[in-house]
C-alpha cells in the first residue's frame, strides 16, 4: 500500500499512576514533504496535529504511548506502525 503521508510522532508526557497521560508536548515529522509539526501543551487542540486519512500512516517507537496521547488529545487513533527494540 502507498501512504500520501508517512508521520513519525513522539510526545514527552506524565502518566500518573492508573491515569490516562498528561501529554506535555509532540514533534512529529512528515517523511515526503519533510514538514515538522512541534507543540507545547499550551498549543494543543482537538485537531489532529497530523493527517489521520486513510492513506496516511502514524509510525512511533513507543506506539501504546504515542497512541495514548493522540487519543487524549484528539479522541481518535489513525493508522500506525510501531517499532519495537531491544538491546541484548
């Protein structure tokens, strides 16, 4: 499948304990057009900072956390990947 948006998304949030996150700020790049999208709390809305049309993908490496935020601020999760690493 061919994505029109390719966005790679990271938050910086505190998550009391048994509390959805309290999402402090995003940085997310767009692969194509290379557009950077950066926020602080006091910028976020309930638009989505990123595109969430079927053909664009969300990517994240920590993508429980990053979706978590996303759905917190916007109330909706777009498509995604996730990578997950572990050093031996």
């Amino acid at each position: 499948m061919q994505f029109s948006e390719i966005w790679f998304v990271d938050f910086e949030y505190f998550a009391p304990a048994g509390e959805l996150p309290k999402p402090l700020c995003l940085v997310a790049r767009e692969l194509y057009s290379r557009r950077l999208v950066r926020l602080l709390r006091r910028d976020f809305s309930r638009k989505p900072p990123c595109s969430t049309s079927s053909d664009s993908l969300f990517v994240s490496y920590a993508a429980n956390a990053e979706l978590s935020c996303y759905f917190v601020l916007v109330g909706l999760s777009p498509r995604m990947s996730s990578i997950f690493m572990r050093s031996t």
